[in-house]
C-alpha cells in the first residue's frame, strides 16, 4: 500500500520582548517555498524535508509537501501572518485525505492573542482531519512543548544536538515512526513531563556537560521495545508565557510507567543541576582584554557576544562589544553580523575605497547593549547580500543578508547588514572578502551555533554578555505571564 503523506516546515521562535512583531513579509525575506520549490531547494540538504523525502523514497509514500518557511527569531507574530503561513498546510488537508502527516515545527512560536503556536496550528489541523489521521512533528529543542502539543501530535521528535546539525536524521526518525503508525503496527502517543524552569541552564549545549549523558540515555530507552523516541527540550526562556521551559517527551505505546518514569529522570537530573553553568559570562571589556592580549597563534579567538545573538530574537544591532574592541585597539580581527539597514542603506552611496564616518548600529533599543556608535572606516565592499552555507548547519542552502557593507574600522572588518540572523557558518563572512581563519579576531553575534563551524578553525573560544535582549541572565528581563515561583527568577 502507498501511503498519502501531507508535509510541511513552519518555523518561528518568538522572543516576547522584542519590540518587533513578526510578519509575513520577515518570512519572505528569509525563506518561503510551496510545494516543489520547496524540494528542489531544501531536498538534499540537511533538513528536516530532505529526511522526510529519505523515508518517502523508501516506503513508496505519495508526498504533498504544502510550504517551507522559517523567519528570523523575533517579536509575536501577527494574526495575519500565522493564518497565512497555517492557509496551505490547512487547503491541502481539507482538499484531500491523507493517511498521516509529518510537519517540521520549532515548537516555540507565540501569536499575538495565543501563546501556544504550534498547538494553536495542531488543533486547527485536527479540526479538518479528525483524531484518527496520525501527525508527527520534528521540533527544535529550544521549544517550549505545552500539554496541547503533547495531545495533539502522535509522535514528537527533536533534535539531539545543539548546535543543530541533526536535522535530517531526526526527521527520518519521526518519518519511520510515523509509517510505523499508519501501517498499523504501532499506536503511539506522546507523554510530557516539565519542571519549572525558564530554560535548562545551559540552554542544552551538546557539545560538552550533562547533556550528553541525558541523550546517552535517551537513546538507549529508545531501544524499549514500546518507546519510539524521546526528546530532551531545552526550553526557549525569552518567551513570557504559562508553557515556558525545559521538558522531556516519550512518544510510546501501552503502559506509560516505565516512559513516565525515565522522563522524570531525566527532569530531574534538569533540576537538581539548575546551578552548573559551563560557560563563563565575559563583560564586553574582559573579552576585548582578552583579544588585545592574543596574537593571531593557532588561529583567532572567536568572541560571541551571545546576548545580541539574532538567532534569539535579539535586534542584532548592539555596539558595546564593537565599542570595546575597537578601544582595546585588537586590530586584525572581523566582526559580523552587525544589522544596520539605515547604514547600508547610507553607504551604498559612497564608492568603495572612500573613508565614511557615520553613527552605527544601536537605533533599536539603546538601553539594550549599547547606543549608535560613531565611527570612522574604510568601505571595503558593497554587496547584495547573497551567499551559499557550506558548514554542517546551512551547507548548500541559499540564504541573504540583504543590502549589505564591509567597513573596516581601526583594522576591524565590519560585516553590516539589512537581515538579522546569527553567524553559523564561514561563508556568511567568506562570501564578502573576509576570511576568518586569516583573522586574530573574529567576533560573532551568535550563542552556541557558530561553534559548528567556528571551532574548526579557533585557537580559543570565549563568551561575553553585553546587556542585550538575549542576556543569558534571565533574571533582568520583565518577565509578567509565567508561572511562579520559577527558576532563576525565584531561587
């Protein structure tokens, strides 16, 4: 029997405290693709279509893939724009019936007026399918999962790693499981444990510390003969809402004790190591210390400035660090992405070669990481913003920064920008002149995603907070909708 398999990518993860909301246009910008533009682009790459096609190929499904779309992390989205990004999944499935669906969530959309997206999305899906059509969902681990989610998709999956670079392996997890389930071989369901916590406090770093273990564990109660997946999800804590923080979900069958009980572990161990912080917090002055003190030997330091991190929901815009670095005189260094499209737009005037002052960055918010800093710089490059991934998050995959400048300010090689998303890969700077591994310094607005393809070529690495929106300290941001008492607001 060929299975009818209705696909989608829908992902957006809102930071409440962005001034910004987010439209349908920020998803254009970034990426929307129907159907088979779609899968020509996202198809072979290393994303959740591309495992859901891996199955198709080997079950003999027919596949009707509606949309494709991600926006940059950011304010609520509007109204508008989540029923025009809900209206193809939802013609498709009111057009013909299908035997299941498998759908790539982030898992931590808010709308204005509805906290829970992607259960907001479910529902509107179950109301046209009925409860019988089998859903399974790929999430990202930085999603707040609620109860509703939990209900109303079968199977959840999420991504192992972070940085991410499993996306297509744990959408062919989720595809297995999902043919699994409409052969009739298995009747599975999802099972949710939460502890209250804004996030786990790492934010679920894989690379090192105690996710390894929890995962290591995972995966071997994976091999129960009744548990399909379990999932480990960080949380998403710049979103104020009742369903914030850290989970763990068990997609089984038949008795939940033994799933039930493996979850609370895993919780558990989440809670009882809340205090074991791994990175270390530099202030913007430290780290430009410890840059100006580094000759370029084994490579350059990279210097993430997580709290302007866009790939959050931050503005992208703070100038503390830059402020910092170009004080602390580090020369020989790069530092990107800084989104200023009033300053593209300005220096897309001046010819290349032409020395420019100007007030840049910091328009957004200036009480968050720093006000419009006024420079003196060469323009080095003037560009339309395109390039091509080639690391292990977004190789192959087209993307753009929009309108985009180089200035080099007192030896630092300024990426300026009209699109905010986070530095995660080497082209994003290659593709514009500016080589990072020839670098002694290379600064990146990013959290622990750069470091797939940034550690390869780093003598170190080191961390700093500059008081931007995506301060890691959570405690200073207005937090009024979750509940309480909550970790680390409530010690």
């Amino acid at each position: 029997m060929s299975f009818r398999v209705l696909t989608a990518e829908i992902s957006h993860e809102t930071n409440t405290f962005s001034i910004r909301p987010t439209s349908l246009a920020d998803f254009k910008k970034r990426y929307y693709l129907l159907a088979e533009d779609a899968v020509r682009e996202r198809g072979d790459a290393n994303t959740d279509l591309a495992g859901f096609l891996d199955v198709a190929r080997e079950n003999r499904w027919v596949v009707t893939h509606a949309v494709s779309t991600s926006a940059p992390p950011g304010g609520l989205v509007t109204p508008g724009t989540f029923m025009a990004l809900a209206a193809p999944v939802i013609a498709l499935a009111v057009a013909q019936p299908f035997d299941g669906i498998l759908l790539s969530l982030h898992g931590a959309m808010v709308i204005e007026g509805a906290e829970d997206g992607e259960g907001t999305f479910l529902a509107r899906l179950r109301e046209v399918i009925g409860p019988d059509v089998p859903i399974a969902i790929t999430l990202d681990p930085h999603a707040n999962v609620s109860q509703e989610m939990a209900d109303l998709a079968n199977i959840i999956v999420s991504y192992k790693t972070y940085p991410h670079v499993d996306m297509r392996e744990c959408a062919i997890l989720a595809g297995e499981i999902l043919h699994r389930t409409m052969s009739g071989e298995i009747a599975p369901r999802t099972l949710r444990v939460h502890r209250p916590m804004l996030e786990e406090v790492n934010g679920g770093r894989t690379d090192t510390g105690p996710m390894i273990e929890r995962n290591r564990r995972a995966l071997a109660h994976q091999q129960h003969p009744d548990a399909f997946a379990v999932s480990i999800n960080a949380g998403f804590g710049n979103a104020d809402i009742a369903d914030v923080g850290p989970t763990v979900l068990v997609t089984y069958q038949g008795d939940p004790e033994p799933h039930e009980t493996l979850a609370n572990e895993l919780a558990d161990d989440i809670w009882g190591r809340r205090f074991e912080v791994l990175n270390d917090y530099l202030s913007v002055e430290a780290a430009a210390a410890r840059c100006a003190a580094h000759n370029g030997a084994n490579g350059p330091i990279i210097v993430a400035d997580y709290a302007d991190n866009p790939g959050g929901g931050a503005y992208g815009d703070a100038t503390s660090l830059l402020d910092a670095l170009i004080t602390a005189d580090v020369g020989n260094a790069c530092f990107g992405p800084l989104v200023d499209p009033e300053a593209v737009g300005f220096l897309e005037t001046r010819p290349v070669g032409r020395t420019v002052t100007l007030a840049l960055g910091g328009k957004t918010d200036p009480a968050r990481g720093g006000g419009p800093l006024t420079v003196t710089g060469m323009l080095k490059l003037f560009s339309y913003g395109d390039y091509t991934g080639s690391g292990p998050i977004i190789g192959g995959l087209h993307r753009s920064w929009g309108p985009t400048a180089v200035l080099d300010v007192a030896g630092i090689e300024v990426l300026i920008v009209s699109n905010g998303t986070q530095m995660l890969d080497l082209e994003q700077f290659r593709a514009f002149g500016i080589d990072p591994a020839k670098k002694a310094i290379v600064a990146v607005k990013s959290m622990q995603h750069f470091r797939a393809a940034f550690a390869p070529i780093a003598a170190h690495i080191i961390v700093c907070d500059s008081g931007a929106l995506c301060t890691p300290d959570l405690a200073r941001l207005p937090y009024r909708k979750v509940p309480r008492p909550i970790f680390p607001i409530d010690l």
